[in-house]
C-alpha cells in the first residue's frame, strides 16, 4: 500500500501540490469512486484514474530505442537535446537513464532502464555482451587490420582495448563486433589504423536489433529478454 498523492506524483501525474486540488475537485477517482483525500491509501489492484484516464503506476522498464544523430546519451543536457526528449516524460520521473552511451554522432541501437542492476550488467566488459556497429569510414580495411583489431589494438593515450571482431564489407565500409563500450572506441580504433569515421550506427546489442523500428521511436521490451 501507498498513498494516492505519492502514487500520482510517482507516474508523473502531478505535483504533491497540484494533487491536492484535483482530489478536492473529484478529478481522482480510485475503483470508480471519487477520491477521499491525497493521503488515502491505495493498492497495487486499484484502478485510479485523472480526469476519467487510467494512470499507469511506476515500474522497472527497459527501452529499445532508434537514436538519431545530433542526441546525447544523457538524461540531461543544458546546451543539446537528450534521447530522453524522444520519450514520454513519464520515463524521465520514472528514473529511466540510458544504458552506456551512443556518440552524439552515432545512431542506432540504445537501451534505456531504470533497473540499476541490469543495466551494470549490460555495460560491464565481464558480462562479454557484444554490440555491433556499422561504420562508413576512409580507405577500405584490409586482413592486417583485421588481426590488429583480433590482437586488441593499443590507443594514441596508452587505452588498450580488448580483442574485437572487424568485418570489412567493402570500400570504405565495415562492421566491428565489441563487448567493452569505452569512449569513443570504434571511431578511435578504426582512426588508429587510418580509417577516420563518418558515419557510426550500432545494430545489434546482445540478441537484439532494430528491426523495423523507426529512427527516432522506441518501444518497451520484456524482461524475459535479459534473463
């Protein structure tokens, strides 16, 4: 049990402030009766509902999401725009924060959660979860930068990243396999070899892909994926 006033607030509903005077105004019902007042307790099996609409109470949630380019990976930012700004504002109250990051630049596959575990246990290098990108860049990749990328290949700053997997597709084009997220990584790994990036999209995470998700739109997953 919970009371209402936290509930609502909780789903994003309204302010403690303004619940007061929508409970008062009989905008609040619970299992079809007005409200009482703000404190009263509800249940997880209670139907509550704002002005005759259903409100969906917090819970843990993963999200796919097709992030553009020209979006940080944040939940906040005071000069760009965020991934969370292509989602509902009930998912920012809820906690939801990006899983990693995806380069400003970069498009594709981002996993959202409020789930602090999962989350850890998607961006930890022992967890071995690969992610795969799809990278248009200068020159074509030849078999030595294959085996540089199969050896692990050591950064201008003295970062070493683990051995990682580079399918060149032809002129100018290639995929890399990861399961390490460090910063920048694809771009600078495939710069070190002299392959400067122009276009970076990441495709898969795990077992999942975008299928036919729309750049820009996002859906809710079920946690029976990450079992």
């Amino acid at each position: 049990m919970q009371r209402l006033d936290k509930f609502l607030s909780e789903a994003g509903a309204a302010s403690r402030r303004e619940i007061k005077k929508l409970v008062r105004s009989g905008a609040v019902t619970v299992n079809g009766s007005p409200a009482k007042a703000p404190e009263q307790p509800v249940s997880e099996t209670d139907v509550i509902c704002l002005h005759g609409q259903p409100v969906e109470g917090r819970r843990i949630v993963v999200l796919m999401l097709h992030k553009p380019a020209g979006y940080l990976s944040a939940t906040e930012d005071a000069k760009d725009p965020t991934v969370m700004d292509l989602l509902p504002e009930k998912y920012r109250i809820w906690g939801v924060a990006p899983v990693g990051r995806l380069d400003k630049d970069t498009e594709g596959l981002l996993l959202l959660t409020n789930d602090g575990d999962l989350a850890h246990r998607l961006i930890s290098p022992a967890s071995g979860v690969e992610k795969v990108y799809y990278a248009r860049h200068e020159g074509s990749c030849t078999e030595a930068d294959v085996s540089a990328f199969a050896a692990g290949i050591m950064l201008k700053d003295g970062t070493l990243c683990k051995p990682a997997k580079l399918e060149p597709l032809g002129p100018g084009e290639s995929r890399v396999t990861l399961t390490e997220g460090k910063y920048h990584q694809v771009r600078r790994m495939l710069a070190s070899l002299g392959h400067p990036v122009s276009y970076l999209k990441r495709e898969r995470e795990g077992t999942l892909t975008l299928g036919d998700l729309p750049k820009g739109e996002y859906r809710e997953l079920s946690m029976d994926c990450f079992v």
